[in-house]
C-alpha cells in the first residue's frame, strides 16, 4: 500500500505527461535523423560540407564521406567562395524526418504551454519544484549529491514529493532546456526570422542555433536517462501506478 501521506499526480500533470513524452520520442527519433543527413555542427550563419565543422558526430554513413570532386572557386582570387559536385551516395531522408519533427514540435509546444499555464494556477511549481527552505543548506545538497552517486535512491511514495536535485533538475528543464529547443528551433525557420530577425542575433546565426538546439536536447536526453533510472530504482511499479492512475488508497 502507498503511504498515507502521498497524494498522487493531478490528472492534468499525468496527461501532460504522456502526451509530453509522446512528442519527445517522436523529437528524438526525427531529430537523430535529420541529424543524421549531415551530422555537423557550426558556430555562426553558415555552414556546408565544404565547411571546417565545430563539432563532426559520427552517426551515419555521411559521416566523413570525403566524397567530392576538388572544389572550385566561383571567381579569382584566395577569398572566392568554392563549390566541388559529391561522388558519395549520401543518407538522406530529410522530407519526412523534417515533417515528423515539425509535428511533435507544436504537440510539445501546445502540451508545455498547458502545462505551465495550468502549473502556475494550481501552484504545482511552487509546492512541489521550488526548492523548500529546509532543503537549501550545504549539508542537505551534500547529502543527496553523495546518495545519488552511490545510487542510494529512497522509495518511492507515489507523489510529487522530491528532493533538492530532482527539483533543481526539473527546473532546468522545464524552465531553461525546453523553452531554450523551442526558441532555437523556430531561429533555424527562414519563414519566422524573416519575421522576427532578433532572434538571429540573440543566437549568433542560424547554424549557431542549430548547435544549441542539440546542447539542449542532449541534456534533456541525459536527464530522461536519470529519470528513467530514479524511476526504476525506486519502485517501477508504484511510480507508473501514481503517473498513470493517480491518487491511491
């Protein structure tokens, strides 16, 4: 039995929930594909094959391809821009990995604004992730951070009753991570910059808004890892039982 003390998730935290981890699944799979058609990053406006990459992930066959003929200069001189025609049959499946990626993008953008709408309403954010008084002193932070890393996880109680770095984690998320992928991914929209060109400067470029979005969703990728592991860890069972059923007896 669930202790008495625990009071369960609201049902619009449980929907917003699973239609949330719906839309990044669908992210996360169209995203590594889109990806995956040219796995490189860049710092400022542009960015091509030609073009010596921040960062070069190795995640398809594009990967390094080095299939160009020697690249040609459009006019005289060291500056001129150069173009060279491909000799690799490169991965490609831009339309619909792009099309998907549109889709669950409005899904998540419409779910979280719900979900923050209604979580300042119902005073989810300040009961349940501010940080409570008693938890912000050294020794408390000390203490988690040193159960954590020894995976000394307390059993679950079925509610949203969370300790100091599950909040700060949530925090960041919620308030930093996601709204920072929603912004980033609208920047790479020529349609919306035409529209809204600050946000070309606020993030430096387009291909720089392209790095970000993947920082911010590799580190809303590594805390699913964690919280799928907290999950497990401290009772699958009664966890899905409270995120999926909500309040018990």
């Amino acid at each position: 039995m669930m202790p008495a003390h625990a009071v369960g998730h609201a049902g619009w935290v449980r929907v917003s929930h699973w239609v949330a981890t719906l839309s990044v699944a669908a992210l996360a799979f169209s995203g590594v594909e889109i990806l995956m058609v040219h796995p490189r990053l860049y710092w400022g406006e542009a960015g091509n094959d030609l073009t010596t990459p921040l960062i070069e992930l190795p995640i398809s066959r594009n990967y390094q391809h080095a299939g160009w003929t020697a690249p040609a200069p459009f006019f005289d001189g060291d500056a001129s821009p150069r173009s060279a025609s491909r000799t690799y049959d490169i991965f490609n499946q831009n339309g619909w990995g792009r099309s998907l990626h549109f889709l669950a993008a409005w899904c998540l953008v419409v779910t979280g604004a719900i979900y923050l709408i209604a979580g300042v309403a119902a005073g989810h954010f300040r009961r349940h992730l501010l940080p409570q008084t008693a938890q912000l002193s050294t020794t408390h932070l000390q203490r988690e951070v040193t159960d954590h890393l020894r995976l000394r996880i307390p059993a679950a109680t079925g509610g949203p009753d969370y300790g100091l770095l599950q909040r700060l984690a949530y925090l960041s998320i919620v308030f930093v991570a996601l709204p920072l992928i929603a912004l980033t991914g609208i920047t790479m929209s020529p349609a919306i910059v035409a529209a809204w060109p600050f946000l070309l400067d606020l993030f430096g470029g387009h291909q720089s808004a392209r790095t970000i979005h993947f920082a911010a969703f590799a580190a809303v990728m590594l805390f699913l890892a964690g919280h799928v592991l907290m999950v497990v860890m401290s009772g699958f069972r009664r966890q899905m039982r409270a995120m999926t059923l909500g309040r018990q007896r």
